[in-house]
C-alpha cells in the first residue's frame, strides 16, 4: 500500500537500542504460559476460571472472545457517538456489493471504507477497500453468511490503543497503558526492488515472514527515489505495526475524554480502546481523535511490545491486568452479574478461531 502524502511519526521518546525486544516474537506458549498459570491460580482463588467475563457483563464473555465488534460500538451512549467512527454491518455474499453499498449508503459512508470481521482479533482479515471492485473481491473471499463490519475510514495519520480500568464501585477509572502504534515504512531508492528493501530494513529484516507473504505480488517492483511504501495497514503487532509505550501522553484531560466514553457504555469496566488521532498534542488534550474499536476482557495493554520493554515488566503487566480483570468480575458477581462459564467460553473461543482461519489476508 502506497502512502498518501507524509505521514505523521508520533515519537514519545527518543529511544535507542536493538529494533525488537528478545521476546516480541516468541512463539505464544513461550510468552503466555506465565499467563494462562497466573489465570488458572486466579480461577483457583475466585471458584471461577471464566470470572474475567463478569468484568463487562453486557458484552458478550466480557470481550474474552466471540464477541460482536458493531454490537460494542453501538453500546456507546449518544453523548459519545461523535466520538466513534461510523460503523455498519452486511452479511457477506459473493454477490453481495449493491446489498454492501446500500448500507454503506444508509450510514452515510463512502469509499474508502474499512472491511472488517465482526468477530475476530489481532487484524485478522482487516482491509482497506477502496471501490466496488475491491468490495467485489473482499466479498468473494470472505466466508459466506458471516458479517462484516464496513467503517468509515479516519484519515487522522495516527493510531491508538488506550486501556482503561475501572472497579464497579470506583468514582472514576484509569489509563493504565497508552500505545502508539506506527505502520512500518519503507523508502524507494529507485534502484532496489520492495523485497531488498524490507529485507535492508533494520526492523523488518528481523521479521520478513510478515510481510513478505502478504505482498508477494508486489516484491520484484522497484518503488521509485522517495516513494514511501506503507508494507502493513492494519494496527496490530503481531501483523508487523511497530508498538511504542505511549504512557507519558496520559493526562487529566485524556482521562478524562475516555471516562466520558466509558460511562458512556452500560457496566463497561475493562478494556483497550483503539482510536486514531490527529497528534500527540491534540491526544494529550483529549481531542482529535476518533475511535475505531472497543475491546473488552480478551486485549492487552500493549505498550508491552515496545521494543525497550523488559520481559518481566511485561509480564507484570499481563499479572496486573488480568489480576483486575477476576476483581472486576468478583466485584460484578456480587453485584448479581454471572460469567459466561467455562464450556460457553471455549466455544466462543472455538468459534472464533474456526473464523479467523478461513478469513482473508489483512491488508
């Protein structure tokens, strides 16, 4: 993907170092089983493995997993909604670009437009789609009878994750980690075909396979002297954006926009909120920006995939969080709330990954 004009870099803070952390691509039983030992002995504590989804009770397993991205965004309350990128849902068809086009059309969207999986995580099968042939082609390969999520899309240059936190009988919650996210970037030489330069790139070198595949078309052309190629669209790391703790921007007025959201939505507690943003400024005032997803109980403060991050502060930030995430969901139980179960979870999480393995390539 080719970038429109100069693109906003947000840097927090100038920081020096090797490019990726030892740990941020380890295989997941590496990293997580700290995790998911932790989760069990909370279980153990609480009488109740699958207490975290009683932390957000009107969203389907708290957010944990299965859960419908329109059906979140659309529990934000109307003083709110400005601050929410416009959103509709089609069932998806082979045939099906006039029925996406009408409701794109009767929530007031035009192209280009962000296509999305309803239900589904970590960018999986997310693209830009630009006009009714891509629309066309995006239908074709996405799996027949599932929604998509079609949103408007903010051109705003910056990306987002901001987690809040707050315990059901708490005043008012917290961030607790802010992320700023930045697509990776290559720049033409007029000489270099796309592949030599991802394979020069002193980060992308590092971690080829996720970008080498998904522009395998594209690898012998050679991007012109100052050509910016953008090679991943989607915010998430684990598809190759670069992750930067964006802590330091927290301040009484962006705390006090995303309180504003939060209590906004009925008995949200927990979760990340991902927005795109004008610039670090605006942010720390708490404008220019709008949001571009909710998650719930199944995110991560991840400001723990910057590269300067050590592994055991990562993992006490995984400790903290899904520490708060049992007290939020006890706290909720004693308010008369109940968790999904433990078979009910697994088979949203079952399903949920039978999905995002027949989904289409991200962009």
């Amino acid at each position: 993907m080719r970038l429109e004009g100069a693109v906003s870099v947000p840097r927090v803070a100038e920081k020096r170092g090797s490019p990726l952390s030892f740990f941020e691509f380890w295989p997941d039983w590496m990293f997580y089983t700290p995790v998911v030992i932790h989760w069990l002995m909370l279980g153990l504590r609480y009488g109740d493995f699958s207490l975290p989804t009683a932390a957000n009770p009107r969203i389907t397993t708290g957010g944990l997993c299965g859960e419908s991205k329109l059906s979140i965004l659309s529990q934000v309350g109307p003083q709110a909604q400005v601050l929410v990128a416009p959103a509709c849902g089609v069932l998806a068809r082979p045939d099906g670009g006039d029925a996406a086009e009408a409701a794109m059309q009767a929530f007031g969207l035009r192209y280009p437009v962000v296509a999305k999986p309803d239900i589904g995580c970590n960018g999986t099968g997310v693209r830009l789609v630009r006009d009714r042939a891509a629309m066309n082609r995006y239908l074709r390969a996405f799996p027949s009878g599932e929604t998509i999520m079609l949103q408007h899309y903010v051109e705003e240059p910056n990306e987002a994750g901001i987690f809040y936190v707050r315990r059901p009988d708490e005043a008012q919650g917290r961030i607790t980690s802010v992320t700023v996210k930045t697509p990776p970037v290559v720049v033409g030489d007029g000489r270099s075909t796309l592949r030599t330069l991802i394979l020069a790139d002193e980060r992308a070198r590092l971690v080829p396979h996720l970008y080498l595949t998904r522009l395998e078309d594209r690898l012998e052309s050679v991007p012109a002297l100052g050509e910016a190629v953008q090679l991943v669209f989607v915010g998430n790391h684990c598809k190759g954006s670069i992750f930067q703790d964006g802590r330091g921007l927290v301040t009484p007025a962006l705390t006090a926009a995303i309180e504003r959201l939060a209590r906004s939505m009925p008995d949200f507690f927990f979760g990340r909120i991902d927005v795109r943003f004008t610039s670090t400024a605006s942010l720390r005032r708490g404008t220019g920006f709008k949001v571009i997803e909710i998650n719930g109980v199944g995110s991560e403060a991840t400001h723990i995939w910057d590269p300067s991050t050590k592994l055991l502060d990562a993992w006490r930030t995984q400790f903290f969080h899904y520490g708060a995430a049992f007290r939020i969901g006890a706290a909720n139980r004693r308010r008369g709330f109940s968790s999904s179960g433990v078979r009910t979870m697994y088979r949203d999480w079952m399903n949920q990954r039978r999905l995002m393995a027949i989904y289409p390539l991200n962009d």
